[in-house]
C-alpha cells in the first residue's frame, strides 16, 4: 500500500504542474484534476469554451493497477512516462494501457 500512496502522491503532483499551464490557443478554457483516490483513477481534462465551441478533452489519464502506473492516455508530446521515472515511480512499474496487449510484449521499453 505505501507504494500506491507513493505513486498517487506522484501523479497528483505532475497533473497539478500540467494544470497550471494553460492554453495559449485558449486561455479561457479550464484545465481539471479528476481524481479517484479510492479506486485510483487519475485525469486532467479540459473543459470549457473556445469561441464558439465547447472543448471536453483528457489530456492525461493514469490508472494505479496492482501496484502499477498505467499511461491511459497521452494527448501531448510529452514522455510522461520519463517526467514520473524523474518523479520517482520505478521504471519496471509503468504500463501502457494504449499500446495494444500483444504489441506490449514486444515493444522494448514498453514497460507491461
């Protein structure tokens, strides 16, 4: 369990540096942390209005599955994956829930 409040604590603190940063494309719209700290299901959304369009979108999704940080979503160029090595989370425990199950096992560096 220390592990998981370790990873959540991680994960908590880069969604709020990405939260911080808004849009130069539009600053109006808000950056969200959604976060279930009991079932261990973590975003960032955006949500707002730009001009005259309503913009919904996550841009991070991480999940804590047995004892495991697993990417959901990535829509940036980040390496999210190398920002939470840096954070502390160990690199054996990261997994890519958008790489396709088989393609996991073959993709070194994949961490599944």
């Amino acid at each position: 369990m220390e592990k998981v409040k370790k990873y959540q604590k991680i994960i908590l603190q880069v969604l709020e540096e990405y939260a911080n940063i808004k849009s130069p494309f539009m600053p109006e719209v808000e950056n969200l942390i959604i976060a279930d700290t009991k079932k261990h299901h973590y975003q960032l959304v955006r949500m707002g209005w730009y001009k005259d369009r309503h913009v919904h979108y996550t841009v991070f999704h991480f999940d804590i599955l047995d004892n495991k940080v697993w990417i959901q979503e990535n829509r940036t160029d980040v390496k999210i994956d190398e920002e939470l090595i840096e954070a502390g989370v160990a690199a054996k425990d990261i997994c890519s829930g958008m790489e396709h199950p088989a393609m996991r096992r073959l993709v070194e560096g994949v961490r599944a």
